[in-house]
C-alpha cells in the first residue's frame, strides 16, 4: 500500500496535549504569582504554594504522556502509567468504534490493550484518520497465520 507512511511515525492527541500543557503551565503561573503577591504569607508557605502548583503541572504532563509509535518492527503504545512494546504479529486488529474513548488494540493472547495516543476527543478526524492508518501499517506488516498445514 503506496499511502502508507514512512516510519517510524508517533500518534499523540496533539491538540489534547497542547492543552493540558497549556493549563498546566498556566495553573503554576497563577498559583505562583498569588503566592508572591501574598505578603503575609512566610516563605514556607509560598514554597507550599509553588509546590501545589508544580503538582498540578505534573499530573497534567503525565495525563498528556500517551503516544503510539510505530517503527519497522512493532508497535510501543505509551499509556499514562505504563509502556508496552508489541511485535506486529502480536496485534490482531486495530479498533475505534463509535464511542470508544480511545483505539483499542485486539492482541493475540486474547487481550484488549487501550492505546491513549489515538483518542477522538477534541480532534475527532484526527483519531479517525490516525485509527486508519495504524491499522493499514498492522494489516501490512502482520504475517498472518495460514492455519495448520495438511500433507
């Protein structure tokens, strides 16, 4: 297939991700602007303050971790709290139905594995297009069993 891309390619929510880096970055800002601009406050509690605000900052930079890079030889589908690497015989079917949340990956142990970098939620066409094409770079690449052989 001609219009496949050239790999390695990464799939991320990069709208999703400009946002909760922009609000995260925001958020420490304010947080830390008001604890400046409190006089009465000693500087333990402004460090208490910055520190809430690095805090923040850093749930949202974990929130917007979730990638899936495809390369010559599989698959790594980064999540929020883990990381899986995947052979391309390993995935069986590429999946984004009406509603889902997020791709998910049919595995050939007989597992669903959720990949959070193809997600429909601000940029729609994006997933769907996304969904596509990962699933055009498995159906190309999976060598699929014959079935047994007789003889």
């Amino acid at each position: 297939m001609s219009d496949l891309p050239t790999l390695p390619v990464t799939f991320r929510p990069g709208r999703t991700r400009a946002v909760l880096l922009t609000a995260g970055s925001a958020i420490f800002a304010v947080i830390t602007t008001i604890a400046m601009l409190l006089e009465k406050l000693s500087a333990g509690e402004r460090l208490s303050f910055v520190l809430t605000g690095a805090m923040l900052f850093g749930v949202l930079l974990v929130l917007s971790r979730p990638k899936v890079v495809a390369d010559e030889s599989g698959v790594t589908v980064v999540n929020i709290a883990g990381r899986r690497r995947l052979d391309w015989a390993e995935i069986l079917r590429v999946n984004l139905r009406p509603g889902d949340p997020w791709v998910f990956l049919d595995l050939s142990d007989g597992t669903s594995l959720p990949a959070l970098g193809i997600q429909p939620g601000i940029a729609k066409q994006r997933a769907i297009d996304d969904a596509r094409t990962l699933r055009a770079l498995a159906e190309a690449r999976s060598i699929k069993d014959p079935g047994p052989q007789h003889g």
